[in-house]
C-alpha cells in the first residue's frame, strides 16, 4: 500500500486522530500528515527528536525479538495525547499521535487490516 494513502486511511479512523508520520529505523523523517483541526504541541524539532527517539527504541526492541517475539506496537500516554508507534514492514514504523482519551485500538486494528 502506497504511504500516504495509509496514512490518510489512519487520518479517517477518527478526529482524535491528530499526525500520523512515517519513519525508517534511523528517525528519518519519510512522510507525515495531519487532522487540520490540530493544534501543534510541540515544536518541529521537538517532534523530529521523538521520532528520532521511536526509531531508536524500536531498533532496540527488534534486537529483543528473538528472546521475547516481535513487539507488535508501544503506546505513550500522556496528559495530552497518546503516542502509538507500530512496525510499517521491516525497516519503518508508523509514529500516531491521537487524543489521550481515544481507544489506541482502534489505530492498532486499522493497520493490521493493511497486511
């Protein structure tokens, strides 16, 4: 499935839905959108350093996998927002940020229907 169509897909879910970017393994920035109606909580730079940060913890949780299994996806939960960040294939991750109220499942189940 072509990135930006998924992501739009991920967009349409809900209007709690708030940014949905793409990333490789390395935090490089690869595609990102965003709900119009959001208001931006964090710089640019802040937000490529927490992507950047995903990337590297995701690097890290792949070296686990044999021990432990694939991590299927992380969820961050803060005053604001929920971070939810799940594989995009084998060498990207999708980086979702919703409201902090709305049910993370609903995203989790949306990208499973893609493979």
């Amino acid at each position: 499935m072509e990135i930006q169509t998924a992501v739009e897909k991920i967009l349409k879910v809900s209007p709690s839905v708030r940014i949905v970017s793409v990333c490789d393994l390395k935090g490089k920035l690869i595609f990102s959108q965003r709900s119009k109606k959001v208001k931006l909580l964090v710089s640019r730079n802040q937000s490529l350093a927490s992507l950047k940060a995903a990337a590297t913890d995701w690097r890290m949780r792949k070296k686990l996998a044999r021990s432990l299994g694939a991590c299927k996806y992380v969820v961050a939960e803060y005053d604001k927002v929920k971070r939810i960040v799940i594989p995009a294939g084998k060498n990207h991750i999708l980086y979702v940020t919703t409201t902090a109220s709305f049910d993370h499942n609903k995203i989790i189940r949306k990208v499973r229907s893609f493979r």
